[in-house]
C-alpha cells in the first residue's frame, strides 16, 4: 500500500504541482475529441465486475466491492472537490483539474476488484487480460485528449493504494509502483512528444500486473513455512477431551470462495472411529496465510490412519483470516 500511495502523491506532485510537468503535459496533450468511444462504456465495465464478483466471491464479496465502489467514488471526490491544478503553464490551452481519471479508475478497479475475489491460483489468469483492457482505456482517454498522461497514472495508483489498504497488504508493493510512477513521470518530462497514449497504457497494465502478481503469491515465498511439503500442512492440534496432541496432515480444499480443511490422520489415537472435540484449531495452509477455524470449537470424525475425514465447525463453521503470517 505504501508503495502505490508514494507513487500516487509522486506523480500528482511532480506532473500537476511544477511548471516544467505541465508544460510536458500540455505539449503531448492532443487536440479534444468530443466523438463518443468505446471507452466511454466504463458503468458498463462497473456493472459487470460486480455482478461477477457477487458471483464468485458470494459471502466474501465485500472486500472487492468497497475497492471497486470506493475507488470510483474517491476518485470524483478528489478530482472535483480536493486535488487542484494550479496555474503554471502560460501557455495551456484546458487548465482545468482532470486528475485522477475516473474513466480509468472504473477500469482498473474493475480488474482488480475481480481479481481479489477468485482463488488466488486464478489471480494472474484475471489480471493479465484485465491488465490489457484497463491499459487500453487509459490509452484511449489519452489519444481522445479527454486526460493527461498523470491523470491515468494517478488513477491507477490509487486504485492500488485502495486494494492494498483493504487487504491489509501495508507494505507490499514497496519497489514497483513507485518505479513505475518515477519512470513514467522521467519519460513524459524528457520525451513529451513521445506517444503518451502508449506510455499511459502501458504503465496503467503495469500497476494491474502488479496488483495481480502480489495477491497470486508468487512473489511471498520467502513467508513459507518450512514445516509444510508439497500441499499439506503438518499441525498438532490440542485442547481435546483426551487431552492428548493429535497430530494430522491438513490440506486445504477450495470450494467455490471459500476453503474447507480435510484432513490425513497419522497418529494412533485416530484410528478408531471416534468423534473428538477440539478446540483453538489453528493452521498454516500452502498459500502462506495462516487461518484458523473459528466458532466454540470442532467436530472432527476420526478414521483410520492414512483416511481423510473433514473438519467441521461446532457453532460458526466459518474459515476466517488470522491477519498474521509465519
């Protein structure tokens, strides 16, 4: 999050706030075109992500719709009511304040909203063509002359910065998004007659890609722990009527949106077929989060070694987020 809000406020302020970025700026500014275009299909865009997210994610569908809504909404507040474009430009011919661009925010938290509600193994298969689509409305409303340069770039940041804040992700995405915003603002300033349209879609795909790269996990490996191999966990589970450690192998199964832990029982004492009570379950799943079962406690049917049997919750039978990780 950090690093999309460093890139956010380094491009409003290097691009907007200095004489030299808005001459860069109005230089490359092509001539208005009031023609409508595709681009202009954005609530579109809007309706169809939520629907989609509704679908997907079902009762985990909150997150992704406040990035999606919160992003659209905060983008018009700042652009009409906060951000301002001061007079630095002689020259300029439109002075007005266009930043952020609410045509590619709808585009890209689009993207990301579906992005965040399917399983993180489908994160990139959503946000490599949805990078492509969102880096294409931010061309279009570049090479239309309906915005600058910045206004795509800032917009994409901040959908960003939204992401990652809803995520809980404080510092992720501390070198990219940054670089992205540094090297964008360095090309328009050197070349601004450099074909902006390109360089906004092609920076407003880089900050999707991103985004999208970072919640897939590829990049987290480093957060792995080292008591798991291939897809299952090894946890001792505690607290049963026994009173004794029964230690399992836990895999986790994805059902729709949500994930169910079965387990493959290796102790003696699940041999029989028994049904034990367990309580304060907790554990470390192949993607890296830590997660635990939550509600007064589990319902574990017990089977013979090496038989997979299902955890279910006793009261909320719900998987919920720790917030921390290993």
């Amino acid at each position: 999050m950090a690093g999309s809000l460093v890139g956010f406020l380094f491009t409003y302020f290097a691009l907007v706030w200095t004489s030299f970025g808005q001459k860069a700026e109005n230089a490359a500014l092509p001539e208005l075109s009031l023609q409508r275009s595709w681009a202009s299909d954005v609530d579109m865009a809007i309706l169809v992500a939520a629907a989609l997210v509704i679908l997907i994610a079902r009762k985990k569908a909150f997150p992704p719709l406040l990035v999606l809504g919160g992003s659209v909404l905060l983008a018009q507040l700042l652009k009409l009511y906060v951000l301002v474009r001061p007079a630095l430009d002689d020259e300029a011919v439109l002075v007005h304040n266009s930043f952020p661009s609410g045509h590619t925010t709808a585009a890209v938290a689009s993207v990301i909203a579906v992005t965040m509600a399917v399983p993180k193994r489908f994160a990139l298969v959503v946000a490599v063509p949805g990078a492509l689509g969102a880096g294409a409305v931010a061309a279009e409303t570049v090479s239309l002359g309906w915005h600058r340069f910045s206004d795509t770039l800032g917009a994409a940041l901040l959908v960003s910065t939204i992401a990652f804040l809803v995520l809980r992700k404080w510092t992720a995405g501390l070198v990219v998004p940054p670089a992205l915003a540094a090297g964008g603002v360095w090309l328009m300033v050197t070349y601004p007659q450099a074909t902006p349209p390109t360089l906004a879609g092609v920076v407003t795909a880089g900050v999707v890609l991103h985004f999208g790269w970072t919640v897939s996990g590829p990049g987290r490996r480093g957060d792995h722990d080292h008591s798991r191999s291939g897809h299952d966990s090894v946890v001792v589970v505690g607290g049963d009527q026994f009173g004794d450690g029964v230690q399992s192998g836990v895999r986790s199964v994805p059902v729709g949106a949500e994930h169910h832990l079965v387990t493959v029982h290796s102790a003696e004492g699940h041999q029989t077929q028994h049904t034990r009570r367990v309580h304060g379950f907790a554990a470390v799943l192949a993607d890296g989060d830590r997660h635990r079962l939550v509600g007064g406690g589990l319902r574990q049917q017990c089977g013979r070694s090496g038989v997979q049997s299902d955890l279910a919750g006793h009261g909320d039978p719900s998987l919920g987020h720790d917030g921390s990780s290993r």
